[in-house]
C-alpha cells in the first residue's frame, strides 16, 4: 500500500508542476479542484515540492519554479543588446500621441521606451519601478504606479494588488515585454509570479504592442506562456527576427513592424 501511495502522489506531484508550468500561479483552492484532492491534501503536496525546491509557496497558493535566486539583476540585463532595444524602443514612441494614456510592463525594453517618452503630455502607467524612477522628475508625464510586493531584483511590483489595481484600469495602449517567443507565437515570461500581472494589463488594454529584440525569436526562455499571438495587436521587433515566426503573427492578423 505505501509503494502505491509514493506512485500515486509522485504522479500527483508531477501534475501539479505541470499545471503551475502552464498557468504560473495558483490559488490552493483550484489546484485542489484540478488535481482532484481536497485543500489539506494540496497544501501538503505543496508543502513537499516548495522544500524539494520546485515551487515557491505564496500566500494562499504557489508558483512555478524555486525563489529567483539565479535572476539576473535588472541592471545587469538592461545592458544586454542596447542598441536594438533603443530602436524597437524609438519605433514604439512613434506610435505614441500626446494625450495618450499607456500601460507599460516590466523590462529593459520598456524601460528604453520610457526614455523615448521624457517631455510628452502623456499619462503613463506602470508596475516598473525603473519606468518610474525614469519619468518620476517630469512634470510633463502624468504617472501613475501600480501598488504591489516589491520584487527587489527586478525592480518591478506583483501580487494581487497589483492584480486588483489593474482590474480598475481601461487603458488605450500596453507595451507589453517578454522574455522570449515560441515558433508557434506564444509570448514567454521567465518569472512566474509576473504572469498573472501581465495577464491582468493584457485585459485592461484596448491595442496592445509586444515590444521583442531579435534575439527572442525565436526563443523557450520563460516558465509561462503569457498570451499567444491573436491577444497582441502589434509586434515591434529588430529585423534580425527569425522570418517564419514573424510570419506566425502576421497570419494571426498582427500588424509587424521592424527596425
């Protein structure tokens, strides 16, 4: 009965991490429901793969993969191919008018764009706590920063605060970042915790522009897939990006620009 019991929870256990591999975090009441088992019985499996070092625990739930202690820092990435994310950045202004209320996500390549957008009239909104730093001193830009837990490393806010401030926003434009893109046009994010947040802007946007260096295309780096290509209006990208997923979101009605 034991040897059944270690099968049936290992398989349990790998169910569970792929559920969390696919939707990046989870409340414990629904893992429950998906795997079938009452709440104690997901806590403790919970419990098990958090000090296995698989997941990391979060109020009320869990996410995929272990504390982000390999994370890069943010200004160690944001010096990574500079030149192209200052092009994709100065395309993406371009689309920008004065009056203009914009979302902008998490990002090196956002955070370029904020730049690109010192001294217009425009309303910004943000969880990055780089963008905010960046327009912070212009009087110009209305700036509006989304409440959250504080990701140190990445300089960024997450959690359900976040999640519940943008339930009150409707924007006109996101600029949404990723951390790569699949073949097939699936948007990647490499840090779970972010993927319900960029969900969140997702549903709060009216047009929304994925801002992709080259090198992401394409490319399996993330935990999550955020969105796929139909939830993305535009795609600004370096024209180094891999022509056959270029074409994926052109077939999925995406307008392409490239620099």
């Amino acid at each position: 009965m034991q040897y059944v019991a270690g099968m049936l929870r290992k398989a349990r256990h790998e169910k569970l991490l792929s559920l969390l591999g696919a939707e990046g975090v989870l409340p414990v009441r629904e893992i429950a429901q998906r795997l079938a088992v009452s709440e104690a019985t997901a806590r403790r499996d919970l419990d098990a793969l958090g000090r296995a070092g698989h997941l990391t625990r979060v109020y009320g739930g869990a996410l995929a993969g272990g504390r982000c202690g390999d994370e890069r820092p943010f200004a160690d990435v944001a010096v990574d191919d500079l030149a192209e994310k200052t092009a994709v950045a100065r395309r993406a202004a371009e689309l920008v008018a004065d009056g203009d209320v914009l979302l902008l996500d998490i990002g090196t390549t956002t955070l370029q764009l904020a730049k690109q957008l010192k001294g217009r009239e425009v309303t910004v909104v943000t969880s990055s706590l780089a963008v905010f730093d960046e327009l912070r001193e212009d009087p110009r830009v209305t700036l509006i920063l989304l409440g959250g837990q504080v990701r140190r490393n990445y300089r960024s806010l997450v959690g359900f605060l976040t999640e519940s401030n943008l339930r009150q926003l409707h924007v006109g434009r996101l600029f949404l970042g990723t951390s790569g893109v699949l073949p097939d046009g699936g948007v990647l994010d490499s840090t779970a915790v972010e993927v319900p947040v960029k969900r969140a802007m997702l549903a709060a946007a009216q047009h929304v522009v994925l801002l992709a260096t080259g090198n992401k295309f394409p490319g399996a780096t993330g935990l999550a897939r955020v969105c796929g290509p139909r939830d993305i209006d535009t795609l600004i990208t370096n024209d180094t990006s891999d022509p056959a997923t270029l074409a994926v979101f052109r077939e999925a009605d995406v307008e392409v620009l490239t620099v």
